[in-house]
C-alpha cells in the first residue's frame, strides 16, 4: 500500500515523517527564486503529494506564519496566509462539513484566490460611476433648490 493510498485516516503512515517536507521546502526554494528573478508564480498541491499528517504538520511549522491571512465564504471556507517567507501563500479549502478539500502552496506576490477578476473590477467601475453620476445629480438639485 502506498502512502497516498492511506491518506488521512489517523493510521500508523499518518504519524511517521517520510521527509517530504524537506522536498517541498527544497521545490518552494526555486520557485521563490524565479519569482524574484521573472516574477513567475507556481502552486504545489499538498493534497497530490504522498505526504503523512506528519509530514504536513513540519512543512507547516517549518514554513511559520507570517503578517497577512485572509478568510473567505464562499462554497465553504477558505484560510489563506502567507508564511514566514514573503510570497509563500499556504492556501486551504474547507467542504460544507469543514474537512479539508484543497490545500497548495502558492508561490506568488499574491494569491490568485485573493485577486479580483477582471470582468468583477469592471462592474464595480461602471456602478461606481453610476453612483457618483446618481450622487453628483441629486447633490445638484438641493443645492439648486
């Protein structure tokens, strides 16, 4: 049986350190590099990796916290924060029964969930400016009244 075939169901794999960990931390090395050199962003999916609960558990220490988390709502929860290493986002899916769905490393200035979508900044644009246009119309007529 592999380890990916266990997952994570609290078994004998789920407690033992296979040093995925510092294989991951190896691979969140070099995409940091090249997203200072070029600015490109890279994700490594947790979730597809034959890691133990253990295993997750160091990356996570090892890693650290650092200033900025995000929570989002919608379709379920999501925890977003950045490590102790600046443009290293661990980023987790939660399913409506708060188990984890999705879980990645995201190698970026800022994480692709936390960036809005062109086509959402658009819209926001024109009710804006049809607010203002609302606003600046009415601000006219009391004071023309």
């Amino acid at each position: 049986m592999s380890p990916r075939d266990v997952g994570h169901d609290g078994g004998q794999f789920a407690q033992v350190s296979t040093g995925m960990a510092h294989a991951v931390e190896r691979e969140i090395g070099q995409h940091l590099l090249a997203l200072a050199h070029d600015g490109t962003e890279a994700a490594i999916d947790l979730r597809s990796i034959p890691m133990s609960d253990a295993d997750r558990a160091e990356l996570e220490e090892s890693l650290g916290r650092g200033e900025v988390s995000a929570t989002l709502d919608a379709m379920g929860r999501s925890d977003i924060w950045e490590t102790a290493h600046a443009g290293v986002w661990w980023v987790r899916h939660f399913g409506t029964e708060g188990q984890v769905m999705a879980e990645r490393i995201e190698i970026a200035r800022v994480p692709d969930i936390l960036r809005a979508d062109p086509a959402d900044v658009e819209a926001a644009a024109i009710r804006l400016g049809r607010a203002r246009d609302f606003i600046d119309a009415h601000a006219d007529s009391v004071a023309g009244g």
